[in-house]
C-alpha cells in the first residue's frame, strides 16, 4: 500500500508512506479479527490507522525513536502501534502490533 505525496495543511511536503507486506499482514489479521468479533469493528480499526497514518505523513518525527530509527505512533481507541522509519522523503511502515504482543518480532523487521 503506499500513500501519495502532496502538500499538508501547514504547506509542506508530505512523505511518501509505503506499507510493507509485513505490515499489511499485521493489519489484515486485526482487521478480521475484530470483524469477528464485532461486525463494522474491522472497519472503524482501519479508520483510526489511516487516521494516525495522516498524521505520521504531515509530522513523522513527532513520534519518538523506540528501537534504533525505528519510531512509534499509538493508535487512538484501539491498543496498536505502528512502527515505521524515515528515509529522505519516505516513510516505511514495517509493522502493525498490538501492544502487548512480543516486540522482538517488530525489531526483526528492521532493515539492516
């Protein structure tokens, strides 16, 4: 998945987000896993990621660094974290977890 560059509401460039097949993983598996739970719930967790995806897009360093570049934006409502990098004028999302899941496998994924 990847998001277009444009201009934010501040005038500035946005980044160029790509979503790694890892991640959409990540986001597939939570997707049915509260439709399962919940119809329309799949749909309203999607949402609040693209939300906070928006934001990482206009400001992407507000976000502290957790684990060498790797930074950490918290999703609103639902307990996720979106992991990600910054490279020049790209960010990269490399996972998607819940937070109580094991962070050594969102580290693994960090491009050496």
């Amino acid at each position: 998945m990847e998001y277009c560059k444009g201009k934010n509401s501040f005038g500035k460039l946005n980044y160029q987000i790509i979503i790694t097949p890892e991640a959409e993983k990540d986001l597939d598996e939570a997707f049915k896993r509260y439709e399962k739970n919940s119809p329309g719930l799949g749909v309203e967790f999607l949402n609040c990621v693209d939300e906070s995806l928006k934001v990482i897009q206009d400001t992407p360093e507000i976000y502290q660094n957790v684990y060498k570049n790797i930074r950490r934006a918290l999703t609103h409502r639902f307990p996720y974290g979106i992991f990600y990098i910054i490279e020049e004028d790209v960010i990269i999302v490399l996972a998607v977890f819940h937070a109580k899941r094991n962070p050594k496998i969102w580290k693994k994924r960090h491009p050496k």
